[in-house]
C-alpha cells in the first residue's frame, strides 16, 4: 500500500452511514478537525509571553517533520539550547541513514533561529559534524546542534509570523494560476548565506514532467517493498484517539481531500480505506505533482554529511515559511530522494542519483530534498504535535 496514495484513493468511496454512524463519526474526530491536545501547540505557542528560551522550542516544534516523525528533544538552559535527533524515531527502511529526520531537525532549527531573533536574542548555532550511517541497533538521542543565546535587538520577520500557518499541503493545486516571477526570485536566493547549499527551480512543463516521472516511478518501486510498507504503516494514525494519544505522524485531515471525502474516510473500517485506495491511486499522485506549477530540489555536496542535511532542513523550512507568508502552498515529494537510500542501503546500482543529476545537470551538487509549490485548491490542515513536556530532556 503507497502511504502517499492511501487515503487520497479513500476519498473517492462514498459510503452511507446509519445506525452507530454518528457514535462513529463523533468516535473518530469528524466534527473535532484541528481540536484536542494533539493540536494545542500550534494554538498556544505564544502564549506565554514569559517563557524565556522555552517560547523558542514552542517555535522549533511547529516546524516540518518528514512523516510527522517529530525526532526532535531540546535540552534548554538560560543561555543556550542543545538539539537532539531522538534516533529511535524513525520510518525504518523508508529512511535508512535518518538523512529525511535530520532535514526534519534543520526545519526545527530554523523555526528556533526565527524565534530566537523575534524573542530578543542574538543566537549562534554550532552543528556538530557527522557522517550519517544505518539506523542504530539500539537507537538513542544524539546531539545534532548548539544555540548560544545573548541579549539582542528583537527581530520579527515574516518568515516568524508565517510558523502557525505552515502546513503541508496534499490537495490539488491550480495549474493555471501561474506563481509570480516575484517570488521565484525571491525562492531561488533563500540560500544565499548557505554556500553549502542550493536550490533548483524548474517551472517548464517539459522539466516538471521529467521530475514527475521519476518521482512516480520511485514511488511505486519503493512501496513495493515490504519492509519500506511496514515502516511507513506504523505513523499513519487512522483513529481519532491514535492521533490525540501519540501526537505525531500523518493522518486523515491532513491528507489534502474535501470536507465530505474526510470525514467518510474517518467513518471507515481499515480494511475499506485499503481497498478505496487500491481503487483511486492510478495516475493520482502523478497528476498532484503536475498541478503546481513550479518543483524545486534542494542539493549539497553530501547528502550523507549531517551538517548539510541540517542546512538543507533550514533551506526547506524557509521556503515553506516564505511560501505561507505570500500566500502559497507547498509539499514534499522525495520519493526520487528516497530511492536513492534506498539503493544504497540495498547495494543496488545507483540509478536514481543519475537521474536527478541528470534533472539538475551540474555534478557538483547531489540532490537531497524535492518540493512542490503552488495555488492550492482546499485549506492544508494542521499535524498533531507532541507537548513541550515530551521534547525537553
């Protein structure tokens, strides 16, 4: 089962609900979209206006995560942070060297720089340097980065203002609504202070088709693969009281469908969401990449070098920010990425990596990150997150 094509396929079912129905749509959240303490944070994280370093973890925590894996932990004195990649926090196969969770703790960084500046301080991160490698036998935390703090001038930006509304869209875009060249402008120089990372933007419709082709290809190659399957199965969080009792990974509002196809879908037993899937995923993850006009990647010289996968992270997470705050959408479609670790994990020939280079067409750079941004046709709705109380060591 394609994680990304599971519940976009439910969408198309249409079931009639009596009897214990409306226990079971009250059961499952269908009336509660966005409520609960799995969604507090996005509410509250400005709350306490007297929270210290604490308001800037309430920042990191709202930032991307891939499969809402949230690996992150914060260690918080006065005068600086430490973050930690909680390594058993993983999808397993589907993410072989934690390359994705450490893009996912750059975002966090990146949220917390953003707040750190708006909070009065001036902040300066040290990352620690590694080589990333399998997924630990006994996984445990590891420090990934330290913020020292000082007194500094306040500094809100839109890119600070835009973190509660940040969220990944999975509906269609509008294709006919072109992006403005403003902005692509603007996107292409997010990396600028990063020479160690940097950002290809395809909007041609000749380019987007090549991406999109290998992008579907690797998407359905990956998932053909038990394990990968069963890694990525265990973060989807079909039922209402899943989603409050973990706060993290993806789940059925999220999932980019209408109103009414959601809340049918929460009303589902599993087996009937898996076969409307196996019904509706044709074609159906292609044409949502093909509806936003514009695909990006991000690259680095290793995509295997801890420090890069962060600096990416906190590229990607200042193009969704920047892409929120003007009125845009965006999502990741990595699956390219993801085979390519896959590959090597396996000892496979490395033939994705060949042709992404081929999309990018400079050897200097390897791709680590792909993107889609655009006009989206239905509201993105927000991810669980877990409680400040989980996240501080």
């Amino acid at each position: 089962m394609q994680r990304r094509s599971f519940l976009k396929g439910a969408g198309a079912v249409t079931v009639v609900v009596v009897g214990s129905g409306v226990w079971r749509a009250y059961d499952q959240g269908v009336f509660s979209v966005g409520e609960g303490p799995a969604y507090e944070p996005w509410k509250d994280w400005r709350k306490n206006s007297n929270a210290g370093t604490l308001a800037l973890v309430r920042a990191a925590i709202l930032a991307a995560s891939p499969h809402n894996a949230q690996p992150w932990l914060f260690k918080v004195m006065n005068s600086s942070i430490e973050l930690y990649i909680d390594t058993k926090r993983n999808v397993g196969a589907l993410d072989p060297y934690l390359r994705e969770e450490h893009i996912g703790m750059g975002c966090a960084l990146e949220n917390l720089m953003l707040a750190a500046a708006a909070n009065g301080y001036a902040p300066t991160v040290t990352l620690v340097p590694a080589k990333l490698a399998p997924i630990p036998a006994e996984p445990k935390p590891e420090l990934v980065a330290h913020v020292d703090l000082v007194a500094g001038n306040r500094e809100e930006s839109e890119l600070y203002d835009a973190i509660p509304r940040r969220h990944t869209n999975r509906s269609t875009y509008s294709p006919q609504k072109p992006i403005p060249p403003q902005f692509v402008d603007t996107l292409s120089g997010l990396a600028s202070d990063e020479p160690d990372v940097k950002i290809f933007l395809f909007t041609a419709e000749a380019d987007r088709k090549k991406i999109v082709e290998i992008s579907s290809a690797a998407n359905t190659e990956i998932y053909s693969d038990p394990e990968v399957d069963r890694g990525s199965q265990r973060w989807i969080r079909i039922h209402w009281s899943s989603v409050q009792k973990f706060r993290d990974g993806l789940t059925i509002d999220a999932f980019g469908m209408p109103p009414i196809a959601t809340a049918v879908s929460k009303m589902m037993p599993l087996w009937m969401l898996k076969w409307a899937a196996s019904r509706g995923a044709m074609g159906g993850y292609s044409n949502l990449m093909l509806s936003a006009p514009l695909i990006g990647i991000i690259a680095v010289h290793d995509r295997y070098d801890r420090e890069y996968c962060l600096r990416a992270g906190r590229i990607w997470q200042r193009a969704h920010l920047l892409a929120t705050a003007r009125g845009l959408a965006g999502r990741p479609c990595n699956e390219a990425v993801e085979m390519i670790d896959h590959e090597k994990a396996l000892g496979k020939q490395a033939r994705r990596a060949g042709l992404l280079g081929d999309v990018i067409a400079d050897a200097a750079w390897q791709p680590t990150f792909v993107f889609y941004m655009g006009y989206p046709t239905l509201t993105a709705r927000a991810s669980p997150r877990r409680s400040i109380e989980s996240v501080v060591l």
